[in-house]
C-alpha cells in the first residue's frame, strides 16, 4: 500500500524567512504533485512532476522531486503572508488497467506571521 | 485546465436520507473521482467514475453507501445514502487529462449530518 507522508504537519514562519516542506512517498511512483488548500476552498493545483530531477518554480515557491529517495520537496523563499494556507502533495499511482489514482499526504498547514 | 463546478455547494441533511451531489466539467475528460476531506484531514478517494461501467471503488467505501452515476464524459453524480452524522464531509469532484497529466477539483460540496 502507497503511503506518503509530509512534513512538517505544522509550519508557523515569519515573513521573510524560507523554510522547505518534505514529503516522502514509500513505493515508485509515476507522478507527484503538490497543491494549495485554502480555509473553505477546494484545492489548487501548484506543479506536477513528472521525472527524476525535476525541479518547477512559480513565484516564491519551487518544487524538486528525487525519484530515488522518494522524496519531494516544496522550498518556500521570502515568505509573505499570502502564503499562508495547507499544502499537500500527492503522489499517482496506476491502480489497473488504464487507471490512475492520487494518495495524499497528510497536509502542512503554514502560517506566515508579519 | 478544466472548469468544474458541483451542486450543492453546501446542505444539511437529516440522519438516514440521502444527498445526490452532481459534478459537471466544462470539457470532456477520461478521468473523474470522488473524494471526501473530513474536518481538519486530508482528502481520501473514495471511488473511480467510470463511464459507461460500474465506479471503482476504494477500501472501506461500497457501492450501496455511495452509489456513482457517470453517463457521459462531463458529468457524474455521487450519492451519499442513509446518511449518519459520520458522513459530515466536504466531498469533491476531480477530473484529470491523460496529458498534461493534470488533476483538477471542483469546489465541493460541504455536507452536515444532523
């Protein structure tokens, strides 16, 4: 059974800081993603990755993912308050036949105080 | 990406009925899911919607209890029966694309058991 885990599960920052939220998976994998929830809303899609390597950047935020360590990890630089908010990444898996299924982390919940 | 959009956005339902939540994606898609996000928690798929065939469902989550219509390639119904305060959820809807590999969630449909 897949089972991918996140941490930290909490993450209070001061603004300006960086700080890098891990999430670690525990069999091969073919896609990882991460995405932002926030308070009463549905969930937004961040990145997907799709290889070994693969590092994608948007704004202050920059995901990587090692196939070898099952490891991803989401680096948040200079935070701002906008960025308060859960993020879950969330590892796909074929399940059978041409189906696919997604396994989510736990979630960091990250509060970025002024 | 895909425009989702689910209905209800919200209800509040007596112990021992049943609530159909529809999902309707602006464009045809292969793949559409059913999760359910409890309180404070991370989101757990609860079945496959398949079309033209029975869903696929997860450990834990049965046909009688969350029957699941998919007629066509934009639309598909989940029905939550015989409700208990336990199935006090957010429920959503997501949609993915065999390319880019996406996955994308509608808003969900926040269900209070009373």
């Amino acid at each position: 059974e897949l089972k991918v885990e996140q941490n930290p599960l909490f993450l209070s920052m001061q603004e300006g800081k960086n700080y890098t939220i891990y999430c670690n998976y525990s069999t091969t994998s073919d896609r990882l993603y991460w995405y932002r929830q926030d308070p009463g809303k549905s969930l937004e899609s961040l990145f997907v990755l799709l290889s070994n390597g693969a590092v994608k950047q948007e704004g202050r935020l920059m995901a990587s993912l090692d196939t070898k360590a099952r490891l991803s990890t989401l680096h948040i630089t200079a935070a701002v308050h906008d960025l308060s908010a859960t993020y879950f990444c969330a590892v796909d898996r074929k399940s059978g036949g041409s189906n696919y299924k997604l396994t989510f982390g736990k979630g960091t919940l990250l509060t970025v105080n002024p | 990406s895909a425009v989702i959009s689910q209905k209800p956005s919200r209800d509040i339902c007596q112990r021992g009925t049943s609530l159909t939540i529809q999902c309707q994606v602006d464009s045809q898609v292969t793949m559409m899911f059913w999760y359910r996000q409890q309180p404070g928690q991370s989101l757990t798929l609860i079945a496959t919607a398949n079309q033209g065939s029975e869903a696929t469902y997860e450990s834990g989550f049965v046909i009688d209890k969350f029957p699941i219509s998919r007629p066509n390639l934009t639309f598909s119904t989940l029905t939550v029966s015989n409700m208990s305060p336990e199935d006090s959820s957010i429920y959503l809807c997501s949609v993915s694309r065999t390319v880019p590999y996406e996955q994308y969630f509608g808003p969900g449909t926040r269900l209070t058991v009373t």
